[in-house]
C-alpha cells in the first residue's frame, strides 16, 4: 500500500471536516455560546492534522489502486468522526471523548444513535454541526473528496469503487470529479428545497434546515426531543415524508429529469421496486391500523404509516 496516497486523500478529509465547523462555529459566536471555543480549538486542531498528513504525503502526483482506495475509504470514516468528535468533547456535551466518537460515528455514517438524552439543551452550535455529520456522510464525505483529489495530483477511481454500493460503480459523466460534483449539486438542491418548504409551514429556517440535513441523509437526527413528532402540522410530515421517500431514490436517476427522460426514469427497475415496496407496504398497514381503530381519520392513518414506513424503507 502506498501510505503517501492515504495521507493525502486523509489531509482532505480532515480539511473538510474543519470547514463544516466553521458554520456552528459561527452560530455559536452569533448566540454568544460556551461551545464557541471549543468549535474554535476543534477547528484548529483538524486543519494542524490535516497539514500534517499532507507534507508526509509529498507533493508527487500519486495513483491509487485498489488497496489504497479501500484502505482511504476506511480510514476515513475513522478520521473524520476523531476529528468531528472534538466539539462534542471539549464543550462537555458529552460524558466523554468516547460518547463524542459515537455521537460523530453515528452522524458520518447516518446511522441515527444518539446517547443524547436532552436533545433540545444543546446549543444550537453542537445541534447544527450534529445535523451537518448526517448531512456530508449521507452523500459521503469520500464523494465530496472525489470532486477536488484531481487538483491534487490522485486518481480516485478505485477510492470510488471502494465507496459506492452495488456490484458496479455507475459513472454519470466520463470524468469523476464531475460526477461527484453533479451528485452533490442534486444534494444540496433537495436540500434547499425541502428547507423552504418546511418554513412555509410555520419551521424557523434553523430547524427547517437542521431537519432537511436529517431527512436527505436518510439518517434520523432532529433538534427535538421528540423528533418530528414536535411539529404537529400535517404538512410539515407529509414534506418530510416526500423527501425521505425522494432521498431513498438512486439520485443518478435524477439526471434523466431535465433531459425529460422521465419514462427512463419512472421505468427503471430499482426505482419501481422500491416504490412499490414503499406504497403496498404503507397501504397495507393503513388498512389493518384503520380497522383496529388505532388512529382516527384516513388522512392521520395514512401520514402515521407512510411516514414509518418510507424512514425504513429507503
């Protein structure tokens, strides 16, 4: 294995995690909170590591192979959740560096677990830079990486290989970085959209965005103690709903939208599985919850089981 080259592609993890700190670092300042400085020394201390690993990796341009691209992809889910376990840390947000590793783990891979148990004491600067983990592991920090290792000098191919799900790494466009650059932008346009929407239905544009953060990284993370269960409105589940059942779509699929492909797309075979799967199975337990006499309404029976069933489905 060729270490350079994993030194490297780790310094540009590290980098990007620092940045994203920047945003709660900011939102800390802004409401004069005491986890300010510790998003202050985090911050630091990512881009110190990040310029360390990068003079050991040189400046050659490197290749990677197959071993390198899968040694990256696991250490740096690894290096991303030490770095990102700071904030928590050192703004006693939690017991631990331990419980932070977690925290951070469960964020970058959109797991959803929390050992939090009082959600809404946090600052809002640890509740955003919580949400922003779920938001860069949902499409992949290594996928946002993708779009800048041209620039410096190594091929990432096989990294993306080592990444992507499935028995062949789709290629979008001929050039990688591009692809990731395009799956990214349909990243953050759902994103933006679905924050829009929620504030329409009465979210502050902090929780609006927390919550689409969770919702497009298929992961689980809210700013509430009781999750979506907080908001009462029918219309900001049923938004939720929308964009979860969107966020589990192939979002390659995506691309065939402005090209008016949309017979290609609503006759690909993964999406019409995962589609049918989602309404027969919401349906069916629609109708045997409603016959119980579990839920009052068809409306408040339907929203209760599509919401349960597209956050498992997807």
């Amino acid at each position: 294995m060729k270490i350079k080259t994993v030194f490297r592609v780790l310094s540009l993890i590290c980098l990007v995690v620092s940045v994203a700190m920047i945003f709660p670092f900011c939102i800390a300042l802004y409401d004069c909170s005491h986890d300010a400085g510790a998003f202050g020394i985090s911050i630091f201390a990512g881009i110190f590591t990040s310029v360390s690993l990068s003079i050991c990796g040189g400046k050659d341009n490197i290749s990677m192979g197959i071993r390198e691209g899968v040694g990256v992809t696991g250490f740096s889910w690894l290096t991303a959740s030490a770095v990102g376990a700071l904030p928590y840390w050192l703004s006693k947000s939690v017991p631990g560096y331990t419980d932070a590793f977690f925290e951070t783990m469960s964020g970058f891979t959109t797991t959803g677990a929390t050992i939090m148990t009082d959600i809404e004491a946090l600052p809002r600067g640890i509740l955003l830079w919580r949400s922003l983990t779920h938001w860069m592991g949902g499409m992949g920090i290594i996928v946002l990486s993708l779009a800048v290792l041209p620039f410096l000098g190594v091929s990432g191919m096989e990294m993306y290989k080592a990444e992507v799900p499935g028995v062949t790494a789709e290629k979008i466009t001929p050039r990688l970085h591009q692809t990731a650059i395009r799956l990214w932008a349909v990243y953050v346009f759902l994103t933006l959209t679905e924050t829009i929407m929620l504030m329409f239905g009465g979210m502050s544009l902090f929780d609006a965005f927390c919550h689409s953060c969770s919702t497009i990284a298929t992961g689980g993370f809210s700013t509430k103690n009781n999750s979506v269960a907080y908001f009462t409105s029918p219309y900001v589940q049923w938004v939720i709903i929308i964009f979860m059942f969107a966020s589990g779509v192939n979002f390659s699929l995506y691309f065939l939208l402005p090209q008016k492909k949309f017979r290609d797309f609503l006759s690909d075979e993964e999406f019409r599985a995962y589609s049918l799967i989602t309404i027969f199975s919401a349906l069916a337990m629609s109708i045997a919850l409603y016959a119980s006499g579990m839920f009052s309404g068809i409306e408040h029976t339907l929203r209760r089981t599509f919401f349960h069933v597209v956050s498992h489905c997807r």
